[in-house]
C-alpha cells in the first residue's frame, strides 16, 4: 500500500490560542503546524517514537510563513501538509497550507534536520536514504533562504527560557521563538492585521534557565523588522528573523 504525500488535519481555534481582538496568536498557529507534521511523521513510519529508537530526531531549521489573514475565535481550520523533498543537500523540506472555510490562512514552507541524539549533531540525508512518498506542489516557491541580519540593532530585552516553554528534546520549543517575536513588535501591527511574512531561522538550541538577548529594530518605512537572539552568557546566536509587515494604514477587515 502506498503511502500518501498528503495529510490533513483540522482544529478549531481556541479561545486560549487568541488574543485581545480575538485574532489567533502566530505562535499557537506554529504549535498546530507542529502536531500536524508530527502525526503525519508518525504515518509515515518517522515519527518521534520511531525515529528515538533510532537515536535520531527531527529538528527545525528554518521557517517560511506567508500570512493571509488570521481567522476569529471558533474559527475551523484545516491544515494541509506534505514533505517535498531535499534542498541544498541538507535540509529536508516541509510545506503547510492553511484555510478556513474559504478564506486562505497561511501557506508555509519549512526546513527540517535530522539529527544525532547522542552528538547532536546533523545526519545528511544521503546517508540516511530515508523511502517516503514526497509530493511536486509549492505553498511557497523558491528556497527558505537564511534571513540575513545587520550588526549593531538596538536592544529589545531579554527573555529567560522556563518550564513551561520546553519540550520534549529538552529545549525550547520553535514556537516560543515566534512568541518572542510577536511580542517585541508594535501591538498595533498584530491588531490591526498587518503581519504578512515572517523568515526565521534556528541557529542553536536554548535549554531552561538560558537568557536569551534580544536585538531588532525596523527599516526606514517600519515595513522589515530584522530581529536577532543570542544566548547571553556565550554570546552564541540562537535565531535570525525578517519580519514584513504592511505600511500603517493598510488594515485589513475581519473575517
């Protein structure tokens, strides 16, 4: 029997995935990409479970998310995904499409690792030769490239990784990070639903009880964020992000 390249699944937005104007928050978004990559792993014969067994692990690397408008509280959303193959050699690739009804959530592409449990180190995937069905269509064209991110952005703080932001490969989870991001921004832009693409990339994990600096700051027109987080103590660089927003008064309707 073959196995499909497809896998859908659908949720319904909670009123704690929400925020003040009853939006759904980006980073409760990213936990739903999250399981639904995780189940369809899990059918696919790579899931956590299987791939433990074998000292391996998926990691996160890079994300691509284009937004399309955030659906209201008690919204149904269906989350589409399918693997779609190697790009540059190392990255195993992942791309998602959001809906609601008829309306376009988001359409996401991601970068995934396999890595060494023990090492925690990267495993290519010519080595590996790993046997699942792979599927030819884009939810976003082009590569998820490494956000480039300028020297000497001002401060935004700081944040200190908690309990409750861990997971179970004992660092914190990728959506914290989205979470961390959100929240340096203008709330005005999240409100008024001009967030459109967020470029972010993983450079190294963060265990409880880290501190993580945050630097950032926007481009002349306030339409590109360049954020950066480094691990305090080391100084080792955690995450690069381009955040693209649309200009003050570009506000979207609901819906």
């Amino acid at each position: 029997m073959s196995l499909p390249s497809e896998y859908r699944e659908t949720f319904r937005v909670r009123s704690s995935d929400t925020d003040a104007g009853n939006r759904w928050k980006l980073h409760e978004m990213h936990c739903l990409l999250q399981e639904t990559a995780k189940n369809h792993a899990e059918e696919l014969g790579l899931g956590y479970e299987q791939m433990y067994r074998r000292g391996q692990a998926w990691v996160l690397a890079r994300m691509r998310i284009r937004l399309e408008k955030m659906p209201l509280m008690g919204a149904v959303v269906q989350v589409l995904t399918w693997p779609k193959g190697i790009q540059q050699r190392i990255f195993w690739m992942r791309d998602y499409l959001l809906t609601a009804g008829e309306m376009t959530v988001a359409r996401v592409s991601s970068a995934w690792l396999i890595i060494d449990l023990n090492t925690r180190r990267m495993l290519l995937p010519e080595r590996l030769r790993l046997d699942f069905p792979i599927s030819p269509r884009d939810a976003l064209e082009g590569e998820v490239e490494k956000p480039l991110i300028a020297e000497g952005l001002p401060s935004l703080g700081s944040r200190t990784v908690s309990y409750s932001e861990v997971d179970t490969m004992g660092h914190l989870n990728s959506a914290r990070y989205l979470a961390w991001i959100t929240d340096v921004l203008p709330e005005e832009i999240l409100f008024e639903q001009r967030l459109r693409e967020v470029l972010l990339n993983y450079s190294s994990e963060l265990r409880s009880g880290e501190v993580c600096t945050l630097t950032g700051a926007p481009n002349d027109t306030q339409t590109i964020w360049q954020i950066r987080g480094e691990e305090r103590q080391s100084g080792k660089r955690v995450f690069e992000a381009l955040v693209r927003v649309d200009p003050p008064g570009a506000v979207h309707s609901s819906g």
